[in-house]
C-alpha cells in the first residue's frame, strides 16, 4: 500500500479494498482512489513547477553594472550569467506580448577597442535560446511574425561587407535567410529591421 493510500486508509471510516484500488466513500464526498490522488497531485505538482519555469518576463533592464536583469511575473528575478568569454550585454527588449525576452552577448573583438555582438539570446518559455547566424556581428535584431520568430542581421565591423539576415523561430529552426544589402523586393522583415 503506497504512502497516500495509507494515509487514505487511516481518515476513511468506510473502507471498501476488496481486492481493487482503495476507495474511501464519505457523505457528501465522491470516491477516491488512492492511485487517482496521486496521479492528481503530480498533475498539480508538474503545473506548478511548469508555472514557475515557464514565468513571462515582466522587464528587462541593464544594471549600472553592466549585467542584465530579468523581471518575470511570478516575482522572480533573473541575472544570466554570461557565457564564456562573453563581457557584456545590449540591445535588451521584451516582445510585443510580454511573453518573451531578448539580448545580444557581447564579446572581445580582436581588430576593435570595443567589443562586439556575436549571439542574440531569447528567453522564451523558461529557457534561453543563443542565436549565432553565420557568426559575423550582429547589429540589428527585433521580434517578428507575432512575436513567434526573431529577425537580424549581421555584417562585418568594418566595411558593410557580408551583409546577411535571418529570420528563426524562437525555438531556433531557420526559417528565411536574406543576403546582401535589402533591395526594393526585400521580404517585410528584413525592410522593417533596416527601418528601426
């Protein structure tokens, strides 16, 4: 008999265990098995859990520090840490919907006294999903298709050379890719993110 049966057994002045699941039949309250009980409490349990990992960001601000917070709407808050060799954070935005959360990683640039954006991150459903495109400095990004996909561009730090856009869902699957500087046909994403 597991824990919560026992404990089901030890409450219920009218047992009836003839070989099937225990069941506890109180006036006023329907049956309940003690196997139903625990499987309705490791729903309720999984909800919770999924509830507070998969928090909306309520806002995101750059500390005088340099590091990035994350607001979500249970109360929580989130520093990331950045990633290896990563010295810094800009461009932090929220979607339209509030559902998610975005940022470009900054890292040392050996030909530049600054450093340089090479991933955009994405908070989404209680996980961070790193961008890179074709590894070239990112220096426009913006939520797009109903805050669903996220749209940038890339090109090298000096020179305007090997432009290139993407377009990916949040979880990651390329979905468009534009190369060159946008002509009159650019597809809309990529005329909108010039435009900002």
């Amino acid at each position: 008999m597991s824990f919560i049966e026992h404990s089901i057994s030890d409450r219920c002045p009218q047992r009836h265990h003839a070989g099937g699941p225990l069941r506890c039949h109180r006036p006023g309250i329907f049956p309940v098995s003690g196997r139903w009980l625990a499987r309705l409490l490791a729903l309720a349990l999984a909800w919770s859990a999924a509830g507070t990992l998969s928090a909306a960001p309520a806002s995101i601000t750059l500390e005088p520090s340099g590091r990035l917070q994350l607001q979500l709407s249970n109360g929580q808050t989130l520093r990331p840490a950045p990633a290896a060799d990563q010295v810094g954070f800009a461009q932090p935005a929220l979607s339209r919907d509030g559902r998610s959360a975005g940022w470009l990683a900054l890292y040392p640039n050996c030909c530049t006294s600054y450093p340089i954006a090479l991933a955009l991150v994405i908070y989404h459903d209680g996980r961070m999903q790193p961008f890179r495109g074709n590894e070239l400095a990112i220096t426009r990004w913006r939520f797009e298709r109903g805050d669903r996909a996220v749209a940038f561009m890339q090109e090298t730090v000096h020179g305007h050379l090997g432009v290139h856009f993407e377009l990916r869902s949040l979880a990651g699957d390329l979905l468009e890719v534009y190369e060159g500087d946008p002509q009159a046909d650019a597809p809309a994403w990529v005329r909108r993110l010039v435009a900002e």
